[in-house]
C-alpha cells in the first residue's frame, strides 16, 4: 500500500505534492471547472470512505452521490485506483500540512525554578513532541483514513515501485519528520550505533536507505530514525485500532511515557507536561 512507515513512502515516516488540481487556479474557465469537479470527486470519494469503508469508494457510489454516471467519471479519472491514489495523496498533504504547523508553533513550557535552561534543546524538545502529539491527534481524529494510509494495504494499490502522486505526497509526510530529525542531528549530534555495530545485512540496508534519501547521516542515524519511526507509528496504531483497550481506558499517560523514550533515543530529555 502507500503506506508510510518507511518514511520514505511506503509504511514509513519534499514540498508537498498536489493533487489533481486546484479550483482557484489560473487556466479557463473550463479548467477551473474541470479541476472543481475533480476536487468534489475526490472529496465525495473521502466522504463515502469515513462513513461506510474503504469497500463502498466504487466509481459508481461516487457518482450517485454526485448526479453524475459512473461512465462519466472516466473523464476525470482513468480508473478506480487512480481516484483512490489521489484521496491518499490529498490525506497525506493534510497529515503532513497539519504536522508542519504544529512544528511551527511549538513553544518550550519555561524551566521550572532553579533548573538549568538549554534553549536550543528546549525548543528542538518541544517541536518533536508537538509532531507526535499532532500525528496522534490526527490519527485519533481521523481513524478512517489513518486505516487507508497506515492499516492492511488495499488491493492493487500495494505496487511500492510504482512512483505517482500518491507516493510523492507520501513522500511529503515523511519528509516532514525526517527534516525534523535532520535539524536535531544537524544542531544538537547525538550518540547512535556504529557501523561496525550493526548486522552487516542491517546495515547494507540502511546504507541503501540513506543514500536513496540524499544524506551524508551515518548509518546508525538512519537506524534511530527508523527505531524513533517505529515507537511512534507502533504506539498511534495501536491506540487508533484499539490494541491498547485490553489494558488502558485512557493511552494518552502512555503516550507521553512513550514521549520520554523517543526522546532519549535523540540525546532529549522529555519532561511531563507541565
């Protein structure tokens, strides 16, 4: 599937990549037409999945809802893989526009009194917890399409080599966390495993990884990015499907002990909230 946790596209955490279009855009008036309609098709089609399920997004429910024939969608789609790509690719610009912001926005909570201060981790502190907060909010708000992106992949929609607009925005997402990651190496280095300290087929692997995404992070980086990936994605998924319920009403005192872990894989200290 899209997934994303390869973060690199696949189940894995750039600009952000469009959809198909944009109903404000320059162009003729029969452009801005077409790429309107595009816009309510794939919305329609995002509707019809929230309410009843990945099995009710045919060409032919959509176009009921939309007074339209099935036939008819063809003129803007050449397939029902193609319109459910692009619903992944317009979820994944919102995930990864909603996170972006919450970077942003994030602000250090003061030094409690008579505790030494370092800004720079503060703030670096601060924009991690604030990306994993809004991918766990995102995801609790959103449990529909977090299945569509992050759950069991759809079928014909798991062709990992096949690179179109729903990869390229998948692609975005990751690329917001790993810009995160990228600056916290970048200003505060950390201590992460040494070549010689990981498998050999481990690390021809993560070799691969980096050098697909263009970096000079040595190996072991590449290897925490993908641990920190998988404590956060392990413990969203597991609250956002219900895996947690058996032993916990309430995941979120988990999550943020889930917090203190991550960040000490990235040389942070994570306080509580205060």
């Amino acid at each position: 599937m899209t997934q994303a946790v390869d973060v690199t596209g696949s189940a894995g955490p750039a600009g952000t990549a469009g959809t198909a279009g944009t109903a404000g855009s320059g162009g003729s008036r029969r452009d801005r037409l077409r790429a309107a309609t595009i816009e309510e098709i794939i919305a329609t089609a995002r509707r019809l999945l929230v309410a009843n399920g990945p099995e009710a997004v045919s060409l032919r429910a959509i176009a009921r809802e939309m007074g339209m024939t099935a036939p008819g969608l063809y003129r803007y789609f050449g397939s029902h893989e193609e319109l459910i790509r692009h619903v992944i690719a317009g979820i994944f610009t919102e995930l990864g526009a909603d996170i972006h912001q919450a970077i942003g926005a994030a602000v250090p909570p003061p030094p409690l009194s008579g505790e030494s201060s370092d800004p720079i981790r503060a703030k670096l502190t601060a924009k991690m917890a604030a990306a994993c907060r809004e991918f766990r909010r995102w995801a609790l708000n959103h449990k529909a399409e977090f299945a569509l992106l992050f759950g069991v992949p759809l079928p014909g929609l798991d062709d990992r080599q096949r690179h179109d607009v729903a990869q390229e925005c998948a692609l975005a997402f990751a690329g917001t966390f790993f810009a995160l990651f990228a600056e916290l190496w970048q200003v505060a280095p950390f201590t992460v495993p040494a070549a010689g300290e990981i498998d050999a087929g481990l690390l021809d692997q993560l070799t691969r990884y980096r050098d697909g995404l263009g970096t000079d992070m040595p190996a072991g980086a590449m290897l925490t990015f993908l641990r920190c990936w998988t404590l956060l994605y392990g413990a969203v998924s597991m609250e956002v499907f219900g895996h947690m319920s058996f032993a916990l009403e309430d995941p979120a005192p988990m999550f943020e002990f889930m917090l203190s872990d991550l960040a000490s894989m990235v040389g942070l200290r994570y306080p509580p909230r205060r």
